[in-house]
C-alpha cells in the first residue's frame, strides 16, 4: 500500500534509534496485510456465485499485471532517483487510487448487494 509510505520517507536519514524502523515496518506490514484481505473479500464479492472460480482467476490475475509490469521499472527508477524520493512518488502515484476507491464504494456496495 504506497498510500502509507509516509513512514518510510521520514526514515530517510541513518539513525541509532532502531524503534522508529521497527514500528514504520510493523505498521506497513500490518497495512498490508489489512488490504490484501480486503482486496480478497472486495474481489470474492464481485464474483457470480455460479461461476466463482473463473471470475476469480479472471480479476486476481488482471490486478497482478501492475505488479509484473511496474516491479522492473520500479528497481530502476529508484536507483536513479533515491529511496526517499521513489517512496514520495509512490505516495503521490496512489493518491488518485486511494480518492478513486473513495469515491467508488457506493457503487461497489451496489454491486455487492446485487449479488447476494
């Protein structure tokens, strides 16, 4: 979830105090984690109950084509740009996303409520 990135940006700098690392790791661990579950449930919802397998597959494999196709180029940008700077983009890459999820729930509660 770049959209919590912030953690990582103020850690730009090198210090003794291994806290701040440990509490920036653990919350975006745990952020992680709460998106991919819900990412999972969002998707188990938008399924046709008749065929649930295939329209999983269909909707995990198109939301991994920015993970296969971004991953390379990231490698790259953040060697040219700096830690810091690339976890800034990230941040501001996802901002419209997040506002786009946002401004789409109502619509997703929809679709879920006509699938039941």
């Amino acid at each position: 979830l770049q959209a919590f990135d912030w953690g990582i940006v103020s850690l730009d700098k090198a210090s003794q105090i291994d806290l701040m690392l440990v509490a920036v790791i653990a919350f975006e661990n745990i952020s992680g984690g709460m998106g991919t579950a819900a990412f999972v449930a969002l998707l188990m919802s938008l399924c046709s109950h008749r065929y649930t397998a295939t329209h999983y597959a269909l909707l995990s494999a198109f939301a991994a084509v920015g993970r296969i196709y971004v991953s390379p180029v990231s490698g790259v940008l953040s060697e040219s740009i700096g830690w810091p700077a690339f976890f800034l983009f990230s941040v501001i890459i996802a901002a419209p996303g997040v506002a786009a999820v946002w401004m789409m729930r109502a619509t997703v509660r929809r679709l879920v409520a006509a699938a039941d």
